[in-house]
C-alpha cells in the first residue's frame, strides 16, 4: 500500500485514512459548540484488512493537530482515541471536564447520528 493520506470530511464529521484511493479508517467525530468550541471523536474504525499499521493512531494525531490549528479543545468519547491520548500528552492536552460532559449529554440527544 502506497502512503496514507488523511483528510478531514467536517460535513460529514470523519476525518478519513486513505491508502490506493480507498478509505482504510475513519474516525466519526462531532464539533461542540457549547459551553466551548470542541472535536468529539466518537468512533474510530480501520478496515480489517489494514490493522496493525498505525493508522488509526495517525488518525488520533491528526485529529488533535486540527484542533491545534483552530485553537480548539478535543473531548474523546471514543475509548480508542482516549487510551491514545492518555500515551500521548504532549500531543493531546486533556480536556475540560466540563466540555466532555457536555460532549456526553450532546451525545445522549442526538442518539441516532453515532
């Protein structure tokens, strides 16, 4: 596989892994915009067939480096992208408390979209 690209699709709250032309992983993520502007990621999913590359890894870090960039938080509801914080605080600063609960009751009314 050739090198993975990653794009950001904000319409449709996934940023994607692309390899060859074809999405490899995605994570599905929402922007909160109450009580502070924040990414949720919610969901993170590589295809079977391309685990174990470090791709969804590659995806955490970039959705952190977004963030960065828009001088936004991220509050990881998604256990994958949390663990990956947890091993990397320098490239992902922790939330606010009050932004993941706030990310955790947006979630609980919108049930359908994740």
């Amino acid at each position: 596989m050739s090198e993975i690209e990653i794009r950001d699709d904000r319409a449709a709250g996934r940023l994607e892994a692309l390899g060859d032309g074809e999405v490899v992983g995605h994570i599905e993520y929402f922007v909160l915009e109450a009580p502070g502007r924040a990414l949720v990621p919610v969901h993170t999913i590589v295809e079977p067939a391309h685990e174990g590359k470090g791709i969804a890894g590659s995806l955490a870090r970039e959705l952190y480096a977004i963030a960065e960039r828009e001088g936004i938080a991220v509050a990881p509801l998604c256990p994958y992208v949390v663990k990956w914080a947890e091993r990397h605080p320098a490239e992902a600063p922790a939330a606010d408390p009050e932004l993941s609960t706030a990310a955790m009751e947006w979630l609980r009314a919108h049930p359908g979209r994740f």
